[in-house]
C-alpha cells in the first residue's frame, strides 16, 4: 500500500513539475534550505596526434539538502565535441527510472531520473559521467537548456518541485595528454615507469588524481601505461 501512496504522490508532483514548466516556464517552489546546485567536476581529457584525436570526460556533480524525488538535468553544449555516452557508473543516484535522450544534431541532452519507492536522501556526489569525442581545438561550454519537450532543469521531492542552481562547464581545449603521474611539467617514459610502480610494485600514487587516468575512461589500469606508451613512441 505504501508503494502505491509513493507512485502516487509521485505522479502528482511530476504533474505539478510538467504543468508549472510549461504554463510558467519555471518549477513552482522556491528552493527550500540551502540553495541546491548541479555542477561540474574535475574533467579529464586528452587530444593529440595528426589528424588530432581525443576524448574528454565531463562529471555531473551535484548538492541537495531535501530528499529527492526527481531529478531532471537538461544541457546544451557548443564546441569541437560530439556526444559519446552518458555513464552512471558510480552515481550516488540509484533510480527506478532512467531517461537520457540525445540529440546530436541541435546538441541537446535530457537526463531524467525518478525515484518512486525510496527518496534519495540529501547529499553531494556524482550524478553521471558524460563521454565526449574531441576532433579539434577550441572553446567548449555545456549549460543548462530547454530540451525539446520544454522541460527545464528541475528537482523534485515530497515539499514540490523547485530549480536548483547550476553552474555551467567552461573549458579551453588544447593538444594534451593526462600523462604526467609524477607532477614534474613533463609527460615523458618517467611517467610510464611511476604508473607501472604505482600499479604492480606499490609505488606511490600519481599526485594528481585525474592524470594517472590517462585515457580518461575513469579507471587507472595497465590500458593507460599502454596509451602512455603509444603516445610517446608516436612522439608526443
Ligand atoms: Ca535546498
Ligand atoms: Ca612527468
Ligand atoms: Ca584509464
């Protein structure tokens, strides 16, 4: 019975989001508590080589101080990337549904995630992690948008539906390869042997978090001194 009250007040509340979003063009409740925000982490990317080639990972992080019911994240993004994937792997989020729809062609995406048994109870982490290809050089900006249906950034619990801050992802790319473990300005065949150490003989751990992750796919394994390798005899 629980269960159904919860669909229910569910129901509800994503009537009351869908209707305040289209007849008032934003959620209806101010948001309660401290102000709720959805950002960006520490992105990881590398772009190289001639043709140039690259990847660039984008983490959704993001804050609430309500339980959540509801989470709906619309983004646009401008610059020299096309959209790979959206990842939730690792996400604090354990929703009942997930919605992602992509439009490449207007460079539009619409993450939706529900949660009709449990709340998610307020907090701070990752929300996803989005995977882009990089084939130039250049500015890259991803904000918040209006997807096609109209939906709007917003969050929603048992209090209604609210819009939570958003602070917008901003990045200058250029040629560059997460490579340099040991922190010295330099990514050379020190930094392939420090990686090796690290993962076989329990040397010490690269010195910034995001650059022992060299082929950005957000794990550190022997594929990155490989990348590594191949990057250098290729000559940088
Ligand atoms: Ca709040
Ligand atoms: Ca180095
Ligand atoms: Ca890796």
């Amino acid at each position: 019975m629980k269960k159904y009250k919860q669909i229910i007040l569910f129901l509800i509340l994503m009537l009351v989001l869908g209707f305040c979003s289209m007849v008032f063009g934003q959620v209806c409740l101010a948001d309660p508590g401290e102000p709720d925000t959805v950002l960006f982490g520490d992105a990881c990317y590398y772009l190289y080589g001639q043709p140039l080639e690259g990847k660039l990972k984008v983490p959704i992080v993001f804050f609430h101080d309500q339980g959540l019911m509801c989470i709906r994240v619309p983004l646009v993004w401008s610059g020299p990337i096309i959209i790979d994937s959206v990842s939730f792997v690792g996400s604090r989020v354990e929703a009942d549904t997930v919605v992602v729809r992509i439009d490449s062609l207007s460079q539009k995406l619409s993450i939706g995630m529900t949660m009709y048994y449990d709340t998610l109870p307020s907090g701070r982490g990752l929300l996803c992690n989005l995977y882009f290809t990089i084939f130039d050089t250049g500015y890259v900006e991803i904000d918040t948008a209006f997807y096609q249906s109209g939906s709007r950034l917003g969050f929603c619990g048992h209090v209604g539906a609210w819009t939570p801050q958003f602070v917008k992802f901003q990045m200058d790319l250029v040629p560059f390869v997460a490579g340099d473990v040991n922190n010295d300005g330099e990514t050379d065949i020190v930094d392939a042997v420090y990686l090796v150490n690290y993962l076989f003989r329990d040397g010490p751990a690269p010195i910034r978090s995001n650059c022992g992750d060299v082929n950005c796919d957000s794990e550190i394994t022997i594929a990155d001194v490989v990348f590594l390798i191949n990057y250098l005899l290729r000559g940088g």
